[in-house]
C-alpha cells in the first residue's frame, strides 16, 4: 500500500505555481472571495485559501456580507466583481443561505473569472474538453494526484460514488475525457444504486465522495484498488480536546491493506482543493492577460 | 421483445407540439438552419428538419454558405442570427468543413437559441440539471423514447457506448441526474474500455452509439436487456437500388431476441432527434417570450 501524501503533493504543485506567478511580474493575480455570513467552517476554509495565495504571490481580498443579504443584491455585488478589471478570479464561498439559489450564484459569475469552476459554461467546456476550462477544483485535484502519482487510468475501471455537481460528475468526466490521466472506462453510483459492492470491487481505482464516514469498507474493494476518499466527515471523539476528529468515507484501517494506494483523511484530498483554486486562478490572470494583448 | 417505434412516438411528441404551439398564436416560433456546403446528407438532413418544422406550424428558415467560408465569417453571421430578434432557434448543421473549429461555432450561438444544446453552457446546466436546458436533441429523444415505452430506470445499470458530446456523454449524464427517466447507475465505455462484453453484459438498458455497423452482438448482452441503438451506418447491399441499406450499431437479427426493448435502425432514435429539435425549438420560442414580458 502506497498513502498518496497530498500536503506534499499540493506543496509540489504550490512550488510550481510560485515560479510561474514570479513571471507574470509586474502584474499579479487577483482573487476576491466573497463569504456569507460566520460559519465557521467557511470562515476557516476561506482563512486558508487567503493565507495559501499570499504565501505564494497572489493578491486575494475578502468581501463579507451578512446571510440576509437578498439573492439579488447577492448577483448585484457578483456583477461588480464581474466588471471590476483588477479582479482575476471570484469564489464564492458555499454553502450560502438557504433563501439564496446557489446554482443561480454560481452561474452568475463571469465565466472567465470563474476559478471555482462551477459555472454551467466551464462544466460544459469541461466534457467538451477545451483546455481553458476551469475544472472545479476537487476534481482538479483528484486528477492530479493521480497523475503525480503515476496510476494508470487508460481503459481502467473508475468507480465513482456520488454524484454531486461540485465532484461526483466533473471528476468522472474528467477521468472519461481523451486525456492523460482520462481514457478510463467509467461507473457513476450514487442512493439510488442496487448491489452496490458488487459494482465498487469492479474498480480499479475507487473515487468515495458521498459524506458517509466509514462508507467504504474492506468487502467493497478489490485487492490492488487505489482509493481517492474525499469525504471530510466530522465524527465525535472524546479522547481529542475539539471533541470530535476528521473521517473519510473510506474505513482507512480496514481498506487500506488492501490497496494499491490509498489517500488519507485528513492530508489527502483536501490540501489539493486548495491548491487547484491556485493553479485556476493563475490560469484566469493568464487567460485574462491573453486575451487583452 | 417489444420494438419501439420511434416514428410512431416521434409523431405523437410532434401532435403535442403542434398543440402547444397553435396556443401561441399570433406568435410563432422561429428557427435557422445554417448549412454550409452541399453535402447530401446535410442537404437531406436539413430538408426532413425544414419540413417537419414547418408541419407543425414552426417558421423555418435556411441559410447556405459555400464551403469556402472561413471560421471568422461564420462567427459573424452567427452573430447576425444571435441578434436578430425574429429568430428564436438556431442549428448549424455538423459536419462542418475542416478549417472550421465545430466547438468553436457551437460555443458562438447564443445559449438562449441554442436548440442544438451543444452550447458548452447547455451542456452544463444539463450537468447542473437545470430546468431551462437544452438538452441536444438524440439524448433528449432516447430519454422520451424510455419514458414513453415505460422502461424504468431508477437503479438500473445503464452502459452507454462512445463518449461524444452529441450522444454519449449528455445520454448518461441525463440518466444519471434526479429525474424520470434517470437515477441509473451510469457507465460509459468506449475504444479504450477493457473486457467490453463483460460490462455490456451488466446492463439493463444498453445505448449503443459508437458508429460500428453491427457491433453489438448477442452474447455481450444479458437476456432482458433493453437496447437503444443510435447507430445509422451505410453498409453496401447489392439487392437494393441504391447499392446501400442502413444499419445500426447492433445486430439486431442476433441481439433482439434477448431483448425486453429495442429500437429499429431506421425507425427508432432517428425520427425522434428530429421530434426533439422541434421541442427545442418550441422551449425556446417560450423562454424568450417569458424572458421578453
């Protein structure tokens, strides 16, 4: 069993990006993030995402508003961020409240600025496989920790659980689309699906992204399966100060023997999602830039 | 095995329509064939869309460029069109020339009179599984096709065939989404799937759209199955006066005995993309109209 170590990886690819922005100068990405409301997940999340981009060059701003903002007022405030040329990239942090419709925010913003990659245009442009798409980032992710770590994908079974907008579905077109990695033979399953370990021990390379901790387990899986958990689940702990610890989908003790390679939960996925709205946010500057000279 | 007669369900999608459309008077939708060329299969293609358009009360009008026309002039007489308030629908007939970027033109028509659905951003909201979509027309009629035969789909294994962005991808993606049809359990195999049979073995509902004339053969489907085949393949037939006859992508003679359904090549997906166009087309007269008020 190999652990894929994703700080590292996203450390890798951070490097990477570092170099690139240093030629970019004078100019310098922008990246604006827009929060609503105090949640404290978000509030962490976007913390982090701010403190990555300083780290290696690119200027991000945060703008705030309260969770009663209108949905309106919402696509208003998009719509500057939309015209305003000293932004490069916009996020909007989900989840917003629930008055609000997010897929609605989402395909508001300018679809050039979009390094989220939830616009309806870039996901289009994603299965139509046109290199400035903006793949959301997660998937990106996925994508290149398997590249980097050097698991073939081509005419492999992928098996894909869940199929949510923002991973299930982009990553397994990716995965589908005539790319390295990509070629591979795909299998979507998701509440719906019956005999479902029948369908998951076919897989060559396993993607959990359902939010069940523990879901997978060791009768699900194949023997030399590589397992790409991106399942974040909080489950309660008292023997941790917080009260409770981080879980993937996947009962790591008792599937990883039995893999190939395997990513953990927490250091696994998630650093990579960070690291991927980087690397959109460069592509944005650059494609913006282009497009201007 | 029951056949599906898609020029029978294509004819009574088209009364609806009809229907609905005779309740937009004095209003009347209108769309735009582009064809450049005069390939004989376009020429015929878009001469069936014209008369059927016009059938059921929808104004249809052509344009020809010759082939010569460059990517730039395209552009701008699709811009012409976007603009142009009297028209509601557009179509450029595929295939075009080879100095012609496809994606590029598709990606320059309005998505609003998009009733090809090949826009990238129809592509995603069909992802996004968004209400005002539109879904490009051979998917959306093999969708109606297992809607109207009472095939269910919910949790059945469904085995799509090729991965294009005219069939494959959006088929699976709209069997996949929360939806009836839809909740399947999606696999798309292609050229670089491995141990083919034993996937295509697995389906319930198998849609075979890869342009192989009889490719599917008996023993890679499970007895039950029931089989869409969106292949129209000319293969020589000294008996008949053209010296061709169709076929699909399935041996039918072989296949349909197992089957629970199958569609007939002709006779089945085919006059049902065409219906499909005319929904289109009528969604987009309505969208507009609302958008307009």
């Amino acid at each position: 069993m190999n652990l894929i170590d994703g700080n590292q990886i996203a450390t890798e690819v951070l490097d990477e990006l570092s170099q690139r922005i240093s030629l970019l100068k004078p100019g310098k990405p922008c990246v604006v993030f827009v929060r609503v409301g105090d949640d404290p997940a978000s509030v962490s999340y976007v913390k982090k995402k701010e403190r990555t981009a300083q780290s290696i060059g690119i200027d991000a701003r945060l703008v705030v508003f309260p969770t009663s903002i209108s949905e309106s007022d919402l696509l208003q405030e998009i719509d500057r961020l939309n015209a305003d040329d000293s932004v490069h990239g916009i996020l909007v942090q989900a989840p917003l409240p629930s008055h609000v419709n997010e897929v609605s925010i989402f395909n508001r913003v300018n679809p050039a600025k979009d390094v989220d990659g939830f616009h309806a245009t870039n996901l289009g442009k994603l299965c139509q496989e046109q290199p400035d798409a903006f793949r959301s980032c997660t998937p990106a992710g996925i994508v290149e920790l398997i590249r980097r770590s050097g698991i073939e994908t081509s005419g492999k079974r992928v098996v894909v659980l869940g199929r949510s907008l923002i991973v299930g579905k982009p990553v397994g077109m990716l995965l589908l689309n005539r790319s390295i990695p990509g070629n591979a033979t795909v299998t979507f399953c998701h509440s719906r699906t019956h005999n479902l370990p029948s369908i998951t021990k076919e897989a060559d390379i396993l993607i959990a992204a359902i939010g069940k901790p523990n879901f997978v387990t060791a009768q699900m899986v194949k023997q030399g399966c590589a397992v790409i958990d991106v399942g974040i689940n909080r489950i309660a702990d008292h023997s941790t100060k917080s009260g409770f610890r981080l879980v993937g989908d996947v009962d790591f003790d008792e599937v990883s023997p039995k893999t190939s390679f395997i990513t953990p939960v927490p250091g696994g996925v998630g650093p990579m999602t960070v690291a991927m709205l980087m690397s959109n946010t460069v592509q944005a500057y650059e494609q913006i830039i282009q497009t201007q000279s």
